[in-house]
C-alpha cells in the first residue's frame, strides 16, 4: 500500500518504474511519459512534487490557542534528466518514509507585527503529512495542523523546509478559509542541497516604507537570497541572479573558428545576461565554456518541468537537438540550393526526404513531420504557410513586398523620408561617398508626374528601408565567407493617393575593396525582361537584409536580449510583496529560459543564425552594433518609437495623442489600441499604491531597481541622457507601461507571424549567396543570367539544408503552447487582494475583448487595402486571445518563446 502512495504518479498516469527502452527517448516526448519504466536496468530517473496549496482552517479554540488545519497539494512532476534511476528510487523511498512518518515539510507561521517589547515573536511550527489525492485525482495532499496562540496577532509570512530528497514546485499557501493567500509559484529545494528556508508572504502588497514591522528583516533576507555577487559556480537548484557579458557564444575549444569576441563593454556594447559561472575556456580565457542541458537559470526560470508538453521551450529544444542535426545528416550537401521552383513546392506538397523520426518527435512535431503512406520512413514536410496558401504568387508581387512593412512580421523598420539627398553617415574614405545614387530624376520618373520630388517630401510620400549604414562596415568581411554575400542597402517607397505602398528603387551598395572603388547601383521596378529579373534579385538581397535586422534586432535584441536585465534587476531589487515586482511578474516569466536556449542553439557561434542567414559570423557584432547606434529606452514605447521613425506626430486631438502620417498602418493602429490598455491598466494600478508623486523617489527598492537597470544591466548606455527619470506615477507608469509593452505585444508582432511570412522562404530569405549578376560580371556569368535568370534568383536563396532548418525553427517559434498564458486573460492572484486592483484589472480585461472585435471589423474593412483585399491574410498578430498553434494571432504576457 505505501508502495504504491509513494511511487504512482497520478499527474502522469505512470508508475516510476518501466520499461528501460523508454530511457533512451526524448524526455520532452508525451509518448514516455505514457509509458511504464523498467523494474530492472535503471537508469537515474527521479521524479519531482510540485506543491500547489496549502489550505488552512480554524478550529475552535483550546484554552489560549486555536488549532489550524492546513492542507498542502503537490504536484508530481518528470525531471529532465533519466540516468541513473536506481538513486532516483533510492531518494523516493526515504521521501516516501518522511511521507509516512508525517515528516515532509516544517512549516513555521511568522507574525506580520512584533511583540509588545518590540521583539520578533516566536514562530508556530508544524510538520504535514501524506494523506492522499485531491478531488480530480491528479494531485497529492498533505495536511498539517497549527497550535496557534491568542496573542500571536495577523500572520505576514510562512517558513517551508522541503523534508524530502526531491524539490517541489509551490504554487500557493491558503490559511484560514482563504482568508489569507501565499501565491509562491517557486521550486522549494531539498534541505539536503540548501538548508535555508524558503520565505514566502502573503498576497497583500507593501511598499518598502509600509512593511509591517515584524516582517522588515524577512523581505531584505529573502532579497538578500537572490543576489549574487559575481562569485562562483552557480548549482541547478539555486535561485540567484546575478550579471554577466555575453561570453558564452563562442566555441573556441573545440574549434578555433568557433571564437567570438565578448559582447558587453567599450568595444562590443550590450545588455547584459544572467551569469553563470561556467569555467572560462582553456583557449580563450576571457570566454565561457560551451554547456549542454540542463543550463543553469535561476531554479524559478525553469518551467519545463511543469508547463504542458506543447511547452515554448521543450519543443524549440526537441528541434534544435534533434530535427536539425536529423536534417543535417540526411542533408549532406551543405551547398546544394533548390534546383527549381517545383523543387521547392514540394517541401509542402509532397514532403521532402525522408527522415528518422525518433525520441518521440511526431508527437511533439505533428505540424512539421507527416507520415508518409506505405512508409516505415516519415517525410519532412511543411504546412503551406496562409500567405502562399491564399496566393502562391504574392511573394513575387511589389505591393505586398511593401505592403509586408505595415503589416508584416518586421513592421519596424520602415522610416519616413526627411532629408534629401539621402546621406551616409559614415567615413567617405574608408566606405566612398556619402551621397545616394538616387537621384531627383529616378524618383520623379518613377512617380510618373504625380508630384515633384519637393512635394513628396512635403507631403511625407517618401519612406526608407535603410539598412546602408549598419550592413556596410560588414560588407568586405562578410565577403570573405564562403556562401554569402553582402550590400548596404537602401529601399525606397512612395505612399500613394490609396493609402497603399509601392517601391520606388533599391539601391545596393560595395565599398572600396582590394583597390576596387566603390561600387553602387540603383534598381527600378521595369518592364524589360532583364530589368525585371535584376529587379527581382535585388528585391530578394533586401529581403535578406530585412530578414537578418529583423530577427537580430527588432526580434532578439529588442524584446528578448533588453528585458532579461528587466527580470534581473526585480528579482535583486524588488521583493516578492512589493507590487511593483507583483504587476510585472506575469510579463517576466519564462524569458530566461527561452533566452538561455538561444545561445545554446540559436545565437551561439555555427548555430542557426550563423549558419544561415547573411551575416554568419558577424551576426551577434551587427545586433551589438544595433544596440550601440539604436537602441533608447524612451523609444521603446510605441507612441515613441512611431514619432521616432516619423511615422507619427504628436497630437493631443488624435485618439491615442499620435496622428499616423500613414493612414493604413495595420500594426500602428492595432498596437495603439493595446498600447493604451496597457497604459490605462498601468495607470490605475500604480495609482493605487502610489497615491502620492513623492512616494515614487521615497521607494528605495523601486530606486534601486531602476538604477541598476540603467547602470549595471544597460551599463554600456548608463551615462546616455535619455534615460527617464523616475519620480513620480507618470515616471513610473511610463517606465512599467513600456516593459509590460516590450515583453508582451512587441515580442508578439515580430514572433507569431514568422511561419506564416517567412515559411516559404521565398517571400523572406534568410540569406542572399549570391552577388548581382551586373557587379563586375565576367562574360560567362552574364551569359548565364541572361540565357536562365530562373537559375540566379535560385542559387541566391538558401540551400536546402539553410531552408529547411529555418522553417522548422520558425514553424515552432511561431505557436502557442496549449497552456500559453494571455494578456488580460487570467487574473494574478495578488491582484485580487484588493478590489480596486480586481475591478481595474477586470476593466483591462474587458478592453482587450473589445480589441478583438475592433480588430476583426478593420479586417474586414474594404477601405483598409492594406489589411483587406483579394489574396491578403488578415492582420491578426495583436489580436490579445487565440487558440493554440500556428495561428498567426494572441498576445501572451511575456517572451515565452
């Protein structure tokens, strides 16, 4: 019987011991964790408990005390690792002994006020017990009881010591028929790795200055706790956050062209990430050691363990370390492209060539992988994004190449024209002149008479893609790689009397080089076949340009890279009970983790980035690059960033204080909508806990925390004279109304439309291997162009083995986990202490219901083309709810993939 209480997992619907064939597969596969484990042959499995409540209630009172009754609910959870099973068991058996010798965990009740001598007051201890499921069958309860004194006042916090071998993921304490609530949501570590105990508080919220007294030196121990210090190794079941360079990206050891420089610092500016104090590599000893999983992140970081096996995190690690090196092995002719268009089709027609699938990746990837009929072999075939689903030619059409830097998954680049000629700013000695080769006459022309040069620039007709000056300082250096090729590039648009966009010239640009003079050209739209062909593959060198700064820079560097200094800093700075830290936390979760994943895999020195997108090696130098010329926190808002690209003006008469210079822009008008519900809820929020301006500069947490954003994590930047000041509600409902914006409807606009706009990579290569067939040909290769231009645009593209990693990748990239968390969707548990905040957040609730509706008239808007027409996919991608998949709509709260 207690054999059976201690090793069923009823969450899992498995025993802890089954079949050792089962050992070998993906831990990530659903297929496992149905499947019973092996009584012979272990390797180390262990299996987690996750505590979800306490629940405590008052009996009448015996003399001076009053008895309560608490019951604890954890849930079982799978660790990551299975080696070694048979210590796995071992641990399980004494856990399951505690268990039965009603020894699992040591609660101690603390009193929020101190005695009347102005002491501490002793804590109340008790120790809970197993005593079986909850009512759905899936959780294990405990129970506890609590002698209580009279005297012992209103309780602030509680002290839990893990008893077990295992640690356990605590999501509430409840005392008092749900008089009084503890959301934990944290890993709680065995005793035997740390026996500290862990801190938890009431959902109540103080500011620093209104602690109550007998909980003051709890809320600076439990910060205390978290911080490091810059020293030492850091151990998977620790929860401390400290800061750290990126010196983790390179690979020096095992290959000498796998090291890169350290980002972070003079020469390389960059946020900063959370450190690790992995050992620095024998070669380089100013870069850190490569890791495999589990890498560290602060123990809280991690929620694989107990998120839905369609998890961001677990199915981006199951194609990384799986899918990828599978492809790369059948693959292998790295620099074969596709021989045709049909070529192509058929990745999503047919299926590509038959892969492998093992570890139990079918039921992590049913979208990417399709069983073939008749077949012991499964195909590699991908669904048909919506945009070639719905015209299979619009990649080829001018209009919606523009119409893509509105409503397009990279609506952040584009810029309006105000200043002619367009200029370089860089060293005319080093990189030839300044001056653009688009001139007056070409504008006009293209115009065809509709206004004159002065006039479209009056009348802001004329916006840039202008990636000039950040792609030419790589140019040569990229050309030195063998496989990809490189431009500055200018693209210019014009805005016409419809609303809708239409390209204007492109202009690409070599510099000096080896004695070589600068080299540029300017490219029309024609209608003369070679014309038309060299229009076609300059287009697709923009694409790749557009491509590359958008997953560098508006993707990684602007939502992922800038906010794990944000996570940082709250978790060091401001305490669990303040609201601050309690209105930013839903934005803040699961970031790390994702963000750890990309530099093992993504990011990293020959991972996917550099090996398939233009910039190869240089890729991480250009996002630093970004950031050094770029980046500004104030223009991180939307309102701001729009004014900054002269897509706005302000206007106090317009709806959201901004007027649009275009009219139609599908992502400006729908992320003003959630950008003012974020403000508004913001707004009341810090409202109510700051109902005076001084309270702000007297909060000597929120102090600390935004002065450790600016000079430690954004410490390349701290002396810059943008950065806000912080002292009052305005201050501080801008600072947090741009974070919770950052991380949630940002990050959603540049993620979860990538299948559908760049899954057929024609419409967004990632990188252009080919030069212009007219820079400097030889007589053969013009030849070529000339006699199969076809076969020029083809080798330009990705290979097979670039194209088929990259959409893999971004198939997963752009899909919501069953369990994907939304903005506005579900209520914090703190944020329902107070009713104000309940109301205010229900309010926020309401709006974001309404956006959807909004949302869905403009697309059917016929007056809106550049969202509604023949052959468009509808502009979903701030839509704040959806279901989960590839949808191509929903707003979660944070970066969770």
């Amino acid at each position: 019987m207690l054999r059976d209480q201690i090793h069923r997992s009823h969450f899992f619907n498995l025993p802890l011991l089954g079949n050792s064939s089962i050992i070998k597969r993906s831990t990530y596969s659903p297929a496992v964790l149905r499947q019973p484990f092996p009584a012979k042959k272990h390797s180390n499995t262990r299996i987690n408990y996750s505590c979800s409540n306490i629940k405590a209630k008052y009996s009448p009172s015996v003399g001076k005390s009053m008895t309560m009754k608490g019951v604890i609910t954890v849930q079982p959870t799978i660790s990551d690792s299975l080696v070694n099973v048979t210590v796995g068991l071992i641990k399980h058996v004494v856990d399951g002994v505690k268990d039965h010798l009603k020894r699992s965990f040591l609660l101690e009740l603390v009193a929020a006020n101190l005695d009347s001598s102005g002491k501490e007051k002793e804590t109340v201890k008790a120790y809970a017990s197993y005593v079986g499921l909850d009512d759905d069958g899936k959780l294990h309860r405990y129970e506890c009881m609590f002698v209580v004194p009279q005297e012992f006042g209103k309780i602030g916090a509680v002290l839990i010591e893990n008893k077990h071998h295992s640690e356990m993921y605590l999501k509430n304490v409840v005392l008092g028929d749900d008089e009084i609530t503890f959301t934990c949501e944290s890993w709680i570590h065995s005793k035997h790795d740390n026996p500290d105990k862990r801190i938890f508080f009431t959902n109540k919220s103080y500011l620093p200055s209104e602690t109550p007294d007998g909980l003051k030196s709890l809320r600076e121990k439990d910060l205390l706790s978290l911080r490091g210090i810059g020293e030492g190794e850091r151990k998977t079941f620790e929860r401390i956050y400290d800061y750290d360079m990126y010196d983790d990206l390179g690979d020096p050891d095992t290959n000498s062209d796998l090291g890169r420089p350290v980002l972070g610092g003079k020469k390389y500016p960059y946020p900063r990430r959370c450190r690790t104090g992995r050992k620095m590599t024998s070669t380089e000893p100013w870069s850190e050691s490569r890791t495999t999983l589990p890498f560290y992140v602060p123990r809280d970081e991690d929620f694989s363990e107990i998120k839905e096996a369609s998890f961001g995190a677990r199915t981006l690690y199951s194609v990384l370390h799986a899918v990828v090196p599978t492809l790369d092995s059948i693959l292998t002719e790295s620099n074969k492209g596709f021989s045709s268009f049909k070529d192509i089709e058929l990745l999503y027609d047919e299926g590509g060539d038959d892969i492998p699938m093992e570890n139990g990746l079918l039921s992590c990837l049913p979208r990417l992988v399709k069983s073939v009929a008749d077949s012991t072999q499964n195909a590699l075939q991908f669904e048909t994004p919506r945009t070639i689903e719905r015209d299979s030619f619009s990649w080829l059409h001018d209009e919606e190449f523009c119409r893509q830097t509105l409503a397009g998954v990279n609506p952040y680049s584009i810029k309006l024209v105000t200043e002619w000629p367009l200029m370089s700013k860089l060293d005319p000695k080093v990189y030839g002149p300044a001056e653009s080769a688009i001139t007056k006459e070409i504008i006009e022309q293209k115009i065809g008479g509709l206004m004159t040069l002065d006039e479209a620039l009056e009348q802001k007709k004329l916006f840039l893609l202008d990636y000039h000056d950040l792609l030419l300082p790589y140019v040569n250096k990229v050309r030195e790689l063998e496989g990809t090729t490189l431009y500055g590039s200018r693209t210019l648009i014009f805005l016409t009397s419809k609303g809708t966009l239409r390209p204007l010239a492109i202009e690409l640009t070599r510099p000096p080089n080896n004695g070589k003079p600068q080299w540029k050209h300017v490219y029309t739209p024609c209608w003369d076949s070679t014309g038309a062909w060299l229009w076609r593959i300059a287009k697709a060198h923009v694409l790749a340009h557009d491509s590359g700064y958008h997953e560098l820079v508006s993707h990684w560097l602007r939502t992922h890279c800038v906010t794990e200094p944000y996570i940082i800093a709250t978790k060091r700075h401001l305490s669990k009970m303040h609201p601050v830290q309690r209105l930013l936390c839903p934005h803040l979760r699961y970031t790390m983790e994702i963000n750890s994943l990309a530099r093992l895999a993504l990011i990293n020195a020959g991972g996917i980035i550099e090996s398939s997108f233009s910039l190869a090696k240089y890729s991480m130098q250009l996002s630093s690059d970004a950031y050094a010329q770029q980046w500004r926190f104030d223009h991180e808002a939307l309102p701001d960033d729009l004014i900054s690209r002269g897509m706005a003006i302000e206007d106090e008469s317009a709806p959201h204080g901004i007027k649009l210079t275009i009219e139609d822009y599908p992502f400006a008008n729908d992320g003003l909508l959630l950008w003012d519900a974020i403000k508004q809820w913001a707004t009341a929020y810090i409202t109510f806990y700051y109902p005076q301006p001084n309270l702000v500069e007297l909060d000597e947490e929120l102090q600390s925390w935004w002065t450790e954003i600016r000079t430690v994590g954004h410490g390349d930047k701290k002396n810059e004279p943008w950065w806000p000041n912080l002292k009052t509600q305005q201050d501080l409902i801008k600072v947090v109304s741009t974070i919770m914006w950052v991380s949630s409807a940002h990050h959603s606009a540049v993620n979860f439309g990538q299948y559908d706009y760049a899954g057929y990579f024609p419409n967004r290569p990632t990188i252009a291997r080919v030069k212009m067939p007219n820079e400097d040909p030889t007589e053969e290769e013009w030849q070529t162009f000339l006699n199969k231009p076809e076969d020029v645009l083809l080798n330009c593209f990705p290979t097979k083995i670039q194209a088929t990693k990259v959409m893999a990748v971004l198939d997963v990239l752009s899909s919501h986990s069953l369990d994907e968390e939304y903005i506005g969707a579900n209520m914090e548990a703190e944020w329902g202490e107070e009713p104000a905040i309940k109301a205010a957040f229900e309010e926020f609730n309401r709006r974001l219901k309404e956006i959807e509706g909004i949302i869905d008239s403009r697309n059917c808007d016929p007056n809106l083309k550049n969202r509604y027409g023949a052959g468009l996919v509808p502009y979903e991608l701030l839509k704040p709810f959806s279901e989960h998949g590839v949808t191509g709509k929903g707003v979660p709260y944070s970066i969770s993939i």
